[in-house]
C-alpha cells in the first residue's frame, strides 16, 4: 500500500515536473488572418474531388488547375474522404484550405493538404 | 541497518519510477489534446508551428532538426540564402495563419496561410501545407 502511494506521488512530481519544463511552442509573432466561410466555387469543385467526378471537375477547371490538383494529391491515387477546415482572405484573395484521406497506389492511408485560390466565385489555383 | 538501506533505495527508486511515469503520461497527454484539438487548443503540431517561424524568420538551423536530413551543401547553400536574404530584407513577413489540418495513422498535416511583402514591395498571399509524421516535417506544398 505504501509503495503503491510512493509510485502516486511519484507520478504526481512527474507531472508537476513536466509542466515546469515544457514551455510549449513558441508564440507567433505575426498577426493571424480571421477565418471566412467556404467559397461555394471551392465547395463545388471539392465535392468533385471527393466524388471521383471526373467529367464534373473536368468541367470546372483548366489543365493546370487539374496538373497542380494531381500534384497535390500525391501519393494519394483514391480519395475516401474530403474535408474543409478552413478559409482565409486578404485583399479579396481567398485561400480554401482542405484535408484529403485515401489510399497510396500501395494501398497505405494517408492524408494529404491542399488549398484552392479563389477569385471572382471560381477557382483560379491550387496551392 | 542493511534493511533500512534496502527500505530506503526501493522507496527511491519506486518514487522515481513514478516520476518518470508521470512525466511521459503528461507529454503524450499533451501531444494528443493539441494535436486532437480538445478542449480548445488549435490543433496545431508545435513542429509545423516551429518550422513555420523558422521559414518566415529565414533561420533555417532553427528547423534542421525537424526536417528531413539533408546533404552538408543543400544546408551550406540554404544558410548562405538565408544570411542573403536576411541582408537585403528581401522579404517582410506581413500575416502567419494557422488554418486547420488533419491526421490519419502517423501522418499529420498543416496547412497555413502567409502573406508576405518581396523586395519589390509586392504583396504575397499563399499557403503552405505541411505533412508531419515522426517528429519531422517530411513534405511541404
């Protein structure tokens, strides 16, 4: 029983010693830019992704916005999931920010990023 | 006497066994609660959160440690770049922001917004997605 309270406070010191030490990151010494609402062109092209439609993307998107979405989507070859987590703007340009899972041609989960340039209500680029 | 002394080194070594237990439960408890986003916190792995001040700062041995290795010119070149470009001002950081990321397994990814101001006083608005996994920044979009 003693040894068991032993090994308690021990953890607790542990603990207390922990939060002395670790300071944590850094803070930023930029300022941050508040979130905007999702673009509904990013939206749109998005739920393409997510759905495999090619013929819709096709429809939505230059060759290089698809050459520059390819790029971004490596390693990943099938996409299961696609989900938003956040859009800023500065000066009327607008980053759509998303996180993609799927499968790696070696069929490894993984998880890649990427952002949508939006201008005028459609998208102009990808990261 | 023998047996006090026993008595005494068990009930240190219980005691800093505890303390070592309760020092990596309080870490791995923290990396999961900042990484998970609970109870308020962004989300954000303080790796892509530090490498991201080193980018912006134009320090780059401030991020050699959590990147992957590279050869001693890519990191010769990289430090003469940045002395460069710490010289001439080139670039002014104007905004850093941390928009959201994702997990899945050990893989973890960053994405945030940057807009800076180049030599030519332009202003610049992209991002950078940044994928985490092993303690290093292993890819950067």
């Amino acid at each position: 029983m003693a040894t068991l309270a032993l090994f308690a406070v021990g953890i607790l010191g542990g603990v207390v010693l922990h939060a002395f030490l670790e300071k944590g990151p850094a803070e930023n010494p930029f300022p941050a830019l508040p979130k905007v609402d999702e673009p509904p062109a990013a939206h749109d092209f998005v739920a393409a992704v997510g759905a495999e439609d090619a013929q819709a993307l096709s429809k939505m998107a230059d060759i290089s916005i698809l050459t520059d979405l390819d790029a971004a989507l490596q390693p990943i070859v099938d996409v299961r999931s696609t989900r938003f987590v956040g859009a800023v703007e500065s000066e009327g340009r607008l980053l759509s920010a998303y996180v993609v899972t799927g499968k790696t041609a070696q069929g490894i989960d993984f998880v890649v990023g990427f952002v949508l340039r939006v201008a005028n209500d459609q998208v102009v680029g990808v990261n | 006497m023998v047996g006090l002394r026993r008595l005494i080194g068990g009930s240190a070594g219980t005691l800093l066994v505890g303390v070592l237990a309760g020092f990596v439960i309080s870490s791995a408890v923290g990396v999961f609660i900042q990484d998970s986003g609970l109870f308020g916190a962004s989300g954000e792995s303080p790796i892509a959160h530090a490498y991201m001040l080193g980018y912006l700062q134009r320090d780059p041995n401030a991020i050699v440690g959590i990147r992957p290795n590279q050869s001693i010119a890519q990191r010769a070149a990289e430090l003469q770049g940045a002395d460069a470009s710490r010289a001439t001002a080139s670039i002014q950081p104007l905004s850093l922001t941390y928009i959201g990321g994702g997990s899945v397994g050990s893989y973890s990814v960053h994405i945030y917004a940057v807009d800076l101001r180049n030599a030519q006083g332009v202003d610049q608005f992209f991002s950078f997605a940044l994928t985490v996994a092993g303690g290093k920044v292993i890819r950067r979009e």
